[in-house]
C-alpha cells in the first residue's frame, strides 16, 4: 500500500548553474496517506520544506522539531536528518538545492532563527515560489537556471524574513527605534555610549539586541548609513570632502577617507572621478 501520493521533478543542471547559480536538485509536493518517516544521510545541499496542512516533524542529529500548517523547515542535508508525519496526515511542498555561497546564507539563518525550523508569513506565497519552480524545472525554456536562480533567491528572502524570532518580539520594536535614530541622525556624533544614554539601556545589551536582530553592530550600521550619504554627496554635489565629513558625522576628512576606502576598497576621491 502506497503511503504517500507525491509530484516531483529532479532536475540537472548545467556545470554553469552548479558553478555559478543557486541551482535545483529537486521539489516537488507531497500528501501522506499514512503515517511514515523518511531518512536521509549526506545527500549534500539544503532542503527547504514547507507545511501546507497536517502535521509532522523534522530530526536533525537526533534533535526533533514539530512542524504543523505554515510551519517550514531549513536542513543542511550533510546532516542526518529525517521528516515524519503523524495521524494528522500532512501534505508539504519542498526544494532540494545548492548553490557556491549557500552555507554562508545558512549559516546566517541558524544565527537569526537558533534552530531549523520557523513560522512563515505567508505559507501561500511559499507555495506559489515552489510550484513555479516545478513548472520552470518541468520547462524547456534555454533560460530555466536563470530562471530557477530567481525563484529559490526569491524562496531565500523569504526565508531570512521569516525566520527571525527577534522579528516578532519586544526586541525587535526597540532596535527598529535604534535603527531609525541612525538612519536620520547620521550627521550626528553618536558613540554606543550616546545611544545608550538616549535609550536608557545598558550599553553591552544594547550592542547585543541590535547585533542579534540586524546582524551588526550598531555602531557599524551607521558607517553604513553614513558610507551611503557620503556616495551621493560625491555623485551628486560638489562638496568638498571636509564639508561631506562635516554633513555626515566625521570628525575629518582624514577619518571618513580612512573609514570610506576600508568600506569600499577605493578613496572617496577615486570614487567621484568615476561616477562624474
């Protein structure tokens, strides 16, 4: 007796796409028709799955994760990892794929998320991504890794959106206050202290909070936010690098040169001559 009625492509992609693109291995969708469990051991690349109704689990290294309805999980598929479902008989949708910079994209989600499983916001808009991809793969258009690329960095973002518990905690709120501070008063002198002062927190947790819900620190955001100031200061004025180090928070032209090519790997000067 079958235990599952499933709908999959596998798909090979060209030495390009394995080179160069996030490329697919295989998806598909599944609907239990009792209760099973499937193992799996160093298939290599990563799994994305996404719960449409039902309920199950997921076992990575011999730690389980429950899993219901517009609930997915994010496997490293190196691992030893298996998926079940139980008596609430679940149907999922899901991708198996790679790509040269994903360890490093996954490695960002078990910080952001702590574990391998999250809540989506919007298991419909998931599911859409990975029937179009079924679709594509199923294709014979001469672009389809092009394409396939699109739709799992499509699949990603949502994944990095969706998996920051932070996200949906008081946290959250309090470092999109910081955030915003930042991003209006650049031209400030702000120091950790100074935030601290103006938040009434305590300077260590406040670095911690931010960094752990943006993933820097507070103090290199502003770089950031300044860094993008200063790049339209020199595009689009004539300014002089000391007034551009005045309007944008440095303490000299010298500093923000200095922060400028450690950030951008040319001199503000060299810069300008290549977009005037």
């Amino acid at each position: 007796m079958l235990t599952v009625r499933t709908k999959r492509i596998q798909y090979t992609p060209s030495l390009f796409a394995r080179v160069s693109l996030l490329h697919l291995a295989e998806t598909g969708s599944l609907t239990a028709l009792k209760p099973h469990t499937s193992r799996r051991t160093n298939l290599g690349g990563f799994l994305l799955l996404v719960v449409e109704k039902g309920t199950g689990a997921v076992t990575v290294d011999g730690t389980e994760y429950r899993l219901k309805s517009g609930e997915a999980a994010f496997i490293d598929c190196s691992r030893q990892y298996s998926h079940s479902t139980d008596e609430n008989l679940w149907t999922i949708h899901w991708a198996h794929f790679d790509g040269p910079a994903l360890l490093a994209v996954y490695h960002k989600f078990l910080t952001r998320s702590g574990k391998p499983v999250f809540a989506v916001a919007d298991v419909a808009a998931y599911i859409g991504c990975l029937q179009q991809l079924y679709e594509t793969a199923a294709g014979a258009s001469y672009v389809r890794d092009m394409s396939i690329n699109t739709i799992l960095s499509t699949l990603l973002e949502k994944v990095m959106e969706d998996c920051w518990e932070d996200r949906r905690s008081e946290s959250w709120g309090r470092v999109e206050e910081i955030r915003l501070f930042l991003e209006n008063s650049y031209m400030e002198r702000i120091t950790l202290e100074s935030l601290a002062q103006k938040f009434f927190m305590e300077r260590t947790y406040l670095g911690h909070m931010f960094n752990r819900v943006m993933g820097i620190s507070p103090i290199k955001y502003l770089s950031t936010v300044r860094i993008r100031k200063i790049k339209e200061f020199l595009r689009f004025t004539d300014n002089t690098l000391a007034e551009i180090a005045e309007k944008t928070g440095f303490s000299s032209e010298q500093y923000l040169s200095r922060v400028f090519k450690d950030m951008e790997g040319i001199s503000p000067r060299e810069y300008r001559k290549r977009w005037k």
